[in-house]
C-alpha cells in the first residue's frame, strides 16, 4: 500500500511523538502536503513553457541585467529552506527575453529540491540555452536554514555562489562591470 502525501505526513508526525488526532494537527498533514507540493512546484515547469515564445530581435549587444530577484528553495539534503536574492545578466546576441521571464526561469529552478551550486549553475545554462548570448552571469547570495537552526548554527553566514559564461568568464573588464552593477566589487 502507497501512502498519499498528506498520510506520510501523519506518520512523520507519530514518529517524531506527536498526537496526529489532536485539533490543531487534525489538518496539518493535508497541509503540510499543499506546502510542499507549492515549494517543489519547479517540477511541474519547463524552460519551454515558461519562456512561451517571449524572445524579441533586438539590436541592443549590451549587457542586461536583472537583480535581487527574491529567491525561496528548499536544500535537498535537510529539505529546509534557503531564501536569499539572485542576480541575472546576460549580452544579447539579436534576441532579447522578457524580463519577466528571467525571474520565472529563477523560479522554476529554485522551486525543486537543491544546492545553491546546481541550482545557479542550471540558471545560466537555461539563459544561455535560450538566448544565445555572448555571455550570462548568475550570482546568488543565500541564507540556508539547515545552518542557521541546526548543525552549526551560524546565524549570520550567506553563501555565495556565481556561475560566469563566455564573455563574464573570458573578459575581466564584462565580470567587473556586472559585479560593480549588482553592488558586488570592491
Ligand atoms: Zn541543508
């Protein structure tokens, strides 16, 4: 016999020695279940869908960038959550995305089960896969739960992680100016 979500969310609660039948944790099973299945919604998403055709031609070769994008996900080794900003630019090759779209392609990647590494690294690729471009940049900056309420405890620690693709990678001077745009150099 298979348990549905909401079920296997009971046991849970039973094996950590709480009284599923109590009132207030009557509904939090089908809850709880609605919850996740919201965090990992990612899963339900592809870059196809969400990109849906919002690539205009564009003479603008200059960098574009779209920052502190609001980043919530959950980190597949605690399934707790890591919520922090992402930064985006990429350097249009005659075809510019949406903007929009630069935030939904965040999102989907980061509504399923990661570590920040895979998940900005998956990012880039999509922005390049999709735009072409002559170089994407992705940085994110993450407060993870999983250290800040458990193991170490470290309250104020961010992570940081960037992923640099052709031009960001190849020219000093196109990393220096995303860097400074974002607020990032020194
Ligand atoms: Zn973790």
């Amino acid at each position: 016999m298979t348990l549905s979500l909401p079920q296997h969310y009971r046991e849970i609660l039973k094996s950590l020695g709480e009284d599923p039948e109590r009132e207030g944790l009557l509904d939090t099973p089908k809850r709880a279940a609605k919850a996740m299945q919201y965090l990992c919604h990612g899963y339900e998403q592809n870059l196809d869908d969400i990109v849906n055709g919002a690539l205009f031609t564009s003479d603008n070769d200059e960098m574009v960038i779209l920052k502190d994008i609001e980043l919530y996900s959950l980190c597949e080794h605690h399934l707790l959550p890591f919520i922090g900003k992402a930064h985006v630019a990429y350097i249009p090759t005659g075809k510019v995305l949406g903007l929009s779209k630069l935030a939904r392609i965040v999102d989907m990647y980061a509504r399923r089960l990661q570590i920040q590494e895979n998940l900005t690294r998956q990012i880039a690729d999509a922005i390049q896969q999709v735009t072409q471009a002559a170089g994407v940049a992705v940085v994110i900056e993450a407060r993870h739960m999983c250290m800040m309420m458990r193991g170490v405890e470290k309250q104020n620690s961010t992570m940081n992680t960037s992923v640099m693709l052709g031009a960001f990678r190849e020219s000093n001077t196109t990393r220096m100016e995303f860097l400074q745009l974002i607020g990032r150099s020194k």
